[in-house]
C-alpha cells in the first residue's frame, strides 16, 4: 500500500532558481494539503486542494510560491525566484475526505536547502 | 536525518517507563484532535485521534486524554521504547477545513 510519494528527498539549489517539489497522494484520497516545517514555526500550512480546486492558500508566503493539482493523483509546489529563507522540509499529506473528519497521511518530505 | 526543532521542549523517561507528552490547544469549537510520530528524516505519522464527545481514547500502549475545560490533550505511551523515540505534535481541527499543528514535544527514551 503505497503513501504518499514525495520528489525529490533533497534540493540543494541557488539563490534565484526555480524549484519545483512534487507529490503523489494516496489513491482515492481526494483532499490534499501542502506544509512546511522549520524549526522556528514548526508545521505551517501552505495551500490545501479538495477534489483538485484549492481551497485555501493563505498560508502561502508570497507571490514566489504556487501550487498546482491538474489532476487526482498529482500536484506541484513551485517557488520561483527562491530565497535562502524558503530553506525548510516541505511535506505533502493526503486526507481520504474533503474535511477534518480523517487523519492526514503524510510523504516524508523533500528538504530544500537554498544557498 | 533533518532535527526537527532544536528548541524543542524535551522530555526524558526511562526505557520501561510509562510517558506523558502534554498539548494545549487554542480553539474551543474544535471537534477532532490527532496525535502524530515524527521519526527523523520522515513525515508525522498518525498514532491516535480523538473526538470531542469523548475524554479518553486507547489504542496499543497509547492513551489520548481531552480535557475540553481547560483545552488540553495529552498522551500516554506506556513502557517507553526506545523505538518511541522521536517528536510528538498534536493537531486540532480549524473549523471543520484544515489541522493546525502545535509545536512539538521531543521524547528521548534513556536505556
């Protein structure tokens, strides 16, 4: 039984790039929520989709980020120019309903570093 | 892997020993509250819930307690492993559409 997948694990990139952190939920899940964690906040939320419409992004920092689900079984998180602060593990989690009535299941993070 | 929080409040118990990883929570119309593993290097991984119509939940060597008085959960493991070690976030609804996460508590079980 798969999880959810994340890619890549690391990222190490420079000032300025663009990057791009990917995910894969669960089969048949149909909300999915993107977080990232550093150690000064903790686990923030970022933007979370139901049934592929994002329903709230107002965790996102800033212009710089975007996220994108074109269908069920994919969605993107991109940030474009990258920032040293944008450095954290960002998490993926899929939940099997559009609302807080079930546990969320967590990827095990793509951790970006940004010289 | 990664430390997840260098500032973490720890708590230290003894292998055998019985653990209790405390939460507050914020928002009194919350209805549905998780308790999440983090191991390093991984994602939280769901260990126990609990509803807001009750004030105590068991599992396998867990117990999750809700006081709704004073907003507070807490988690019990009993005779801590060392493969219980790691970082302990609870999470409480946000109005029926998202989990707000809090800050962590980090358990070291001692041989």
């Amino acid at each position: 039984d798969a999880g959810v997948i994340q890619s890549p694990r690391h990222e190490v990139t420079e000032m300025g790039q663009e990057v791009t952190l990917r995910c894969k939920p669960i089969s048949g899940h149909n909300s999915l929520f993107w977080y990232r964690q550093t150690m000064m906040r903790g686990l923030e939320l970022l933007i979370y989709f139901n049934n592929n419409v994002p329903i709230d992004d107002s965790g996102m920092p800033e212009d710089r980020f975007s996220a994108k689900m074109p269908n069920a079984s994919f969605s993107t998180l991109k940030i474009q120019p990258s920032e040293p602060r944008d450095s954290a593990v960002y998490f993926c989690a899929s939940s099997p309903t559009g609302d807080t009535n079930s546990p969320l299941h967590f990827g095990n993070g793509t951790r970006l570093t940004v010289t | 892997g990664e430390s997840v929080g260098l500032h973490l409040p720890t708590l230290s118990v003894q292998e055998g020993d019985n653990s209790i990883i405390n939460c507050a929570y914020s928002n009194s119309a919350s209805d549905y509250f998780i308790w999440y593993k983090q191991e390093s290097g991984k994602g939280p991984q769901f260990i126990i819930d609990i509803r807001s119509n009750m004030d105590k939940r068991q599992g396998q060597r867990v117990t999750v307690l809700l006081n709704k008085t004073v907003k507070h959960l807490s988690l019990q493991i009993a005779a801590t492993q060392p493969g219980d070690s790691a970082v302990y976030f609870c999470a409480e609804d946000n109005y029926g559409q998202n989990f707000v996460f809090g800050p962590g508590t980090r358990l070291s079980v001692l041989p």
